[in-house]
C-alpha cells in the first residue's frame, strides 16, 4: 500500500499525471479490506484521485477467464454484443473479449458503497480551483505542516527530533529500526526507539503519517517545488 502512495505523491510533485482506478470484487476480499480503505482515503485527498472505483472486468486471457482455480461461474458475453453482431450467424461466445461473471469469495456488492461514495468526493474536491492539499515548510531545526485536505484549514509545528523523524519519512517509508541508523549514521545521534515510536504514532494519530507493518510514510509534501 505504501508504494502505490509513495507512487502518487512523488508522481504529483514532479508533475506527472497518472491514470489509476480502485477495483473491487476480488476472491478473498473481506469487509475489513474495505474498512481500512475508508479510513485511509481521507487522509489522501491532496493526491490526484482515481479515474473510478468498480468491480474488476472479466477478459478474454485474463487469468480469471482461464484459469478454473478461481471461484468464478457463470461467464457470458457482455450483453451488449447481441445488439451488434448476429446470433444466428456466430457464436458471440467465441468472438467477445469482454464479459459477465459471477465471482465467489467476495463479500456484497452493496458493501462497496461506502468506498464508491468517499471516491466521487474526492474527484468532486479535485474539480474546484482550490484543490486539496497537504504540505510542509521547514527551517533547520522545525516544520510547519498546512492541512487543506477539507474545508477547515490546520497547521501542525514540530521542532527538533519531530521535525527531523517526519522529514526522515517524506522521500521514502522507514521502519523505526531504519531511523534509529539513519540518526547515528548521518547524524551521529543515538536516539532511542521508543521516542521515535512515539513520534510516528502521533503523526498517525493525527493523519499526517501512514503505517503499513512497520512501516512510516509521511504524507505531506514540500511546500517548495524546487525542495
């Protein structure tokens, strides 16, 4: 997960546009993957949004089609396909690429409409000439984080090894481990890993830093685009 924000953000700085979606519908898939999908989404409004959110397309040489392992019946032809070519002439079946399935393992379509609601208004947020933001101003030893993700703006400031731990986790996602050796490495410092993970859990807390088994990732952007 951190990757693909890790992706997003970087992407947006440099100024390179992406086209991604959020699929749903995936054998496996559990309630709970979608609670922490609903969760998270707020906290990456400042991000460029995805195309759509849907359940995944069954394709022709998809494994999905092929490959009998997974829990999927039922596959026909999109229904679209008889109104264009004629059923008493071929086998719509032989020549569509495109289809409609049932897939098993997966929860209630009616389950997704929490995520399919919070995904238009995020691309309703980034139609407004003001769009959302998220970004953080330094000085040597303190940042300053402006929150404009909603329409209540919040600054957050920081200073000495808070500044420096969230900074640490900007270009990149760190384990505390990680940042304990980037401090005595670069810095000489011997900091102890039990204030560095009170740090990252207060950024958590305040949705300024994702977390991902171990993992930290701060979400702000500089404020300086030549950073």
């Amino acid at each position: 997960m951190l990757h693909n924000v890790r992706c997003l953000t970087w992407a947006h700085y440099y100024g390179i546009r992406l086209s991604w979606n959020i699929l749903t519908g995936f054998p496996g898939e559990t309630e709970a993957d979608y609670d922490e999908q609903v969760r998270i989404i707020p906290l990456l409004r400042h991000l460029p949004p995805p195309g759509g959110c849907g359940r995944i397309w069954m394709e022709r040489f998809s494994p999905y089609f092929f490959d009998k392992s997974y829990p999927v019946t039922d596959i026909r032809p999109l229904e679209a396909y008889r109104f264009i070519y004629p059923e008493d002439q071929l086998n719509i079946s032989d020549i569509a690429y495109f289809f409609d399935y049932e897939m098993g393992a997966t929860i209630p379509e009616a389950r997704h409409d929490e995520l399919h609601r919070i995904v238009e208004e995020w691309k309703d947020a980034w139609k407004n000439a003001q769009k959302p933001e998220l970004i953080y101003q330094r000085a040597p030893d303190w940042i300053q984080i402006l929150d404009r993700r909603t329409n209540e703006v919040a600054a957050h400031s920081f200073e000495g090894l808070d500044a420096t731990i969230y900074e640490c986790c900007s270009e990149t996602d760190r384990t505390v481990t990680q940042l304990c050796q980037e401090f005595e490495t670069n810095g000489g410092l011997s900091v102890d890993a039990n204030a560095i993970q009170s740090a990252v859990k207060k950024f958590c807390e305040l949705g300024l830093m994702l977390e991902e088994n171990g993992r930290f990732l701060s979400l702000a952007l500089p404020a300086n685009s030549n950073w």
